[in-house]
C-alpha cells in the first residue's frame, strides 16, 4: 500500500433535493485493498457511493480519485476515469444475453464491439458460470448469476475503483461466500473495493479498512486489524452479533 490513496473522500455532504443524507462522510480507499463501509438502513452508505460516482452532487466536501479532484466531474468522466459503480438489486438488462451485458459494460471505454469480444476472457475466467451460460438471456440467470453478471459488466470498464452497494442482499450463504472470494480476488490484483454490506460478519473477513457510518457522519474509521471485537462492533452498530 502507498501513502496515496486511491480514492479520497474528505467532508462529503450530499442528499437529494432539500434533504440532506450526508453531513461529514471522509473515508479512503487504497490500491489493492478493501474499505468496508457499514451501517445502519439510512445511515447513507448508498448515498456516499452515489456521490463518488457522481450520481448525487455534493452539496460540500472534496473528492479526489487517483490524485485528482473530481468533485465536480460528470459520472460517464468518472467510469472513464476508471470508477465502476454496481448498485443494488442485481441491475442486469434481463431481456439481453449475459455476452450482451458484458459488452454494454465495456461500450464506455470507447472500445469496439470485436476488441471488446477479445477482453471477455478474463471475466469468463472469474466467473466460469457465465462463460456456460453466454448466450442465456440473464432475466433466466439465478439471483447468485445475475450478481456476477452485474460485477461482470462493471470489470469490463477496466476500472482501477470497484464500489459494490449490498452485492450479497437476498443471496443464499454459499453464493455470498462466492462474492466476497470474488472481491478478495479483485483486492489481490491490485483493485481498490469500497464494499457497502448487510452481511457485515462476511464483509469485515475482506476487509482493510472499516468505515462505520450513522445519520450521515463517520463513527468510527479503523483499519481493520484495530477492530479487534467483531461482535461488539456489530453489536453496538446493529444491535446484534455474528
């Protein structure tokens, strides 16, 4: 890990319209690792990754990816940059097949459709279930495939930041221990993750960095070696454990 971090978040304030979601959200990500942003329904851990994408205007705050300032940047400018953004609810175009998804997810790098063909390979290769099921059209993939397809499509931006809001909601155990294996094999290859995750236990055995929000600020930012008590954490944050 640099000093630098890959993304830097530094007194975010966002909502939408009058209301306010964020007040002071600072947080980092650094190549190769995983920051985990937990907290409870509302806190505004989606509201945060909206911003960084630049699907929400910050109303205060900086923030800057791979040292530059992209408060005020266009979100197509930030996919281009390099930041890929997979949102809730396993977004996949259901009436396509999962090649067609993969290739719309790479249409933003500029690239044409036969030298995206060629790059399919190592997405295939991560998720050897959608190089079987190529030509299915995803509204038949299960809960767990329409997932990958959905992480899938954001790789085939080449994204340097991968942020993930609640990847595993609504997936059996098994398929959320495929997920996170997923995000450990993307830290290792050197990606930066910013992770928002219910299953808080699964999300915090990938985890760098544990970032805790509550009503729209920052309560706790620890790397993770220093939250020691994973119970308590989840018990003071949740009201449960494990």
């Amino acid at each position: 890990m640099t000093d630098d971090p890959l993304l830097r978040v530094d007194g975010l304030a966002t909502g939408y319209g009058d209301i306010r979601a964020v007040w002071d959200v600072s947080l980092r990500v650094h190549a190769g690792e995983v920051t985990v942003l937990l907290g409870r329904n509302g806190a505004g851990k989606t509201t945060t990754l909206r911003a960084v994408a630049g699907l929400n205007k910050a109303e205060a705050g900086c923030i800057t990816f791979d040292g530059e300032d992209i408060t005020g940047v266009r979100a197509h400018r930030r996919v281009g940059a390099g930041i890929a953004f997979v949102q809730e609810g396993k977004r996949v175009f259901r009436r396509r097949t999962v090649e067609e998804n993969l290739l719309l997810g790479g249409y933003s790098t500029g690239k044409g459709k036969h030298k995206l063909r060629a790059e399919l390979g190592p997405v295939y290769d991560m998720f050897p279930v959608l190089a079987d099921r190529r030509r299915t059209v995803s509204g038949q993939l299960s809960g767990g495939q329409q997932q990958m397809l959905a992480i899938g499509q954001a790789l085939m931006a080449k994204p340097a930041l991968l942020m993930l809001d609640e990847p595993s909601g609504g997936l059996a155990p098994s398929v959320v221990a495929e997920v996170m294996a997923t995000v450990s094999t993307l830290k290792a290859s050197g990606m930066g993750v910013l992770l928002v995750e219910q299953a808080a236990a699964a999300a915090l055995e990938v985890a760098d960095q544990v970032t805790v929000l509550d009503v729209g600020k920052v309560v706790l930012d620890r790397p993770r070696a220093e939250v020691a008590d994973t119970n308590a954490l989840l018990d003071v944050y949740f009201g449960r454990a494990g």
